[in-house]
C-alpha cells in the first residue's frame, strides 16, 4: 500500500484489495471511535481488541517503511522508466477489476448500473482539470476529508485529488515549512473523512455488497485512463522542489507515441511487466486463499 501511495495515481487502497485485507481495514477504522470511548474509560485493553490496534499498527508500520524505503526508487522509475512503472501498475489494476468483479453474486442491471457509475466517476476525475479550492481552514478541512476518502477508495489517488483541487503545493509547503496551523486543521479533516467513510463504506458493503463492490470495480476500472503508459502532457505543474510535473495528459497509442516523440515505445517490455502484473497478483490472490 505503501508503495502504490508513493505513485501519484494509484491509490493503497486498491492494494488493500488485492491482498483481501480491505473488509478488515475498513472494520477497524469504524470501531476507532467506540475504542476511543472505551479507552476514555480506562478500558485498555477492550479498546485495543475492538480497534483491532495490532492489525492497524502492523499494517501502517508497514506502509511508512515502503514509503520511507521505496519512495527514492519509485520516484527514479517514474522519472527513467515510466513505461515500464505505468505498465506493471496497469496490469496489477486490471487484474484487480477481474478479481473483485468475480466477488459480486449476480451481475444484473443494478450492478452494471453501479459498475457504469463507478467507471464514468474515475474517468471524469482523471481528466477533470484543477478547480481553485480555497485556503480557509473550512476550505482545508473539507480537502483533508475528501482527500483521505479517495486515498482509501480503490483505484482513486487521495494526492492527485489534491492536485485537481488545486491545494497539493499548499499542503507540500506546509509539511515543509511545518506550518501547524494548516497542517492540524488539514489532519483533522483527513481523521474525520477517514473516520466517517470507512463506517459509511463498511455499512454499504454489510448491506449492499454486490452493487458496492460493482461500484469499486467501476472506479478501479475507470482509473486505468491514468495509467496509461504512453501519454502526452498538456499542463504541468511546479512541485515544492521547483520541479515541473504533468497535470493533464492524453493517452496515445504506442505507435503513435513512437511517431510523435521519435523514441521505442517500448512495446514489449510493457506487456511483459503487466503480465508480471497480473501473475503477481493472482499468486498473492491464491496464497491468500490457502
């Protein structure tokens, strides 16, 4: 999860999926109210088993050492290797589509309906261009809400969310600068939104599973236009470090790509790392099951 947060377009949550640990996570997070509850009344020990704190403190450790560790190569791959980087994403989502999609019961026109939503609603936010969301602690707490629900959603990046909203060099400058005030008022909205969607989310796959997960497919089915590997970039913007970084971007063909940028496209070895992908994750998939 930690590895698929560092790239900007893939969310952990997605990861969380493959690996069959989403139902879990999302139990966890919604009973952290009622264990801080219990915790208030001295109950230690009841509060640690109802927050499930050893699972969530094993799967966070888990992900800041990836990101701590992973996040120079990552951001290397992406700078030398994006073919390569962007392909075996593509393949680990559609493989992903596939293995979630094979959980829902029945396809009916209710489930197409909610995968159709899903998709269109992913596509709109991978094309959609930045909005100027102001900077009024209300403005940043609200940010912090839905930046938190995108980055636990399958298939939707809480970052890039943050990018269309205009706020991701203002949050950047703020973690390096360590302005408190926007950060504490930017972490509370990220523990509210986290807090109330995993309960809204775990109440909706509880009762409504099939037409919730056609849902999560479709967004994790939408977010492969994001993906692409051979893309031309329309807008860019400037990082915390000066660096100039894509915003919009068109997807291209690989013979297309080749013919405008006169460079390999690299055909070949993009197949091959999705079809890594793809093995990589139907083994994780059947380790799991055993």
């Amino acid at each position: 999860m930690g590895a698929a947060d560092v790239v900007p377009g893939v969310s952990g949550g997605t990861v969380a999926f493959i690996t069959g640990i989403y139902d879990e996570l999302l139990g966890a997070l919604s009973r952290i109210p009622e264990a801080v509850l219990l915790l208030l009344k001295g109950q230690i020990k009841n509060a640690w088993q109802l927050a499930n704190a050893n699972f969530l403190l094993i799967l966070f450790a888990g992900i800041l050492f990836s990101v701590f560790s992973l996040a120079r190569l990552i951001t290397w791959l992406l700078e030398t290797q994006p073919i390569a980087l962007w392909s075996f994403f593509f393949g680990l989502i559609l493989v992903s589509c596939y293995l979630v999609g094979r959980d829902i019961q029945r396809w009916n026109l209710s489930r197409w309906l909610a995968f159709a939503v899903g998709a269109g609603f992913a596509w709109w936010i991978t094309v959609a261009s930045p909005i100027a969301w102001g900077h009024d602690p209300l403005s940043l707490f609200v940010a912090g809400a839905i930046a938190i629900c995108a980055m636990i959603l399958p298939g939707i990046s809480g970052s890039f969310i943050l990018v269309l909203m205009g706020l991701y060099p203002t949050i950047l400058l703020a973690v390096k600068q360590f302005q408190l005030s926007v950060l504490l008022v930017f972490a509370g909205g990220c523990l509210f939104g986290l807090l109330a969607f995993a309960r809204i989310l775990q109440a909706a796959l509880q009762r409504f599973r099939d037409v919730t997960l056609a849902l999560l497919t479709g967004i994790m089915f939408g977010s492969l236009n994001k993906v692409w590997p051979w893309k031309q970039t329309i807008s860019w913007r400037t990082d915390s470090h000066g660096v100039e970084v894509p915003v919009l971007q068109d997807n291209l063909s690989p013979w297309h790509f080749a013919d405008m940028f006169q460079v390999d496209a690299q055909l070949m070895p993009a197949v091959i790392l999705a079809i890594f992908a793809v093995v990589i994750v139907l083994g994780l998939e059947r380790y799991a099951r055993r």
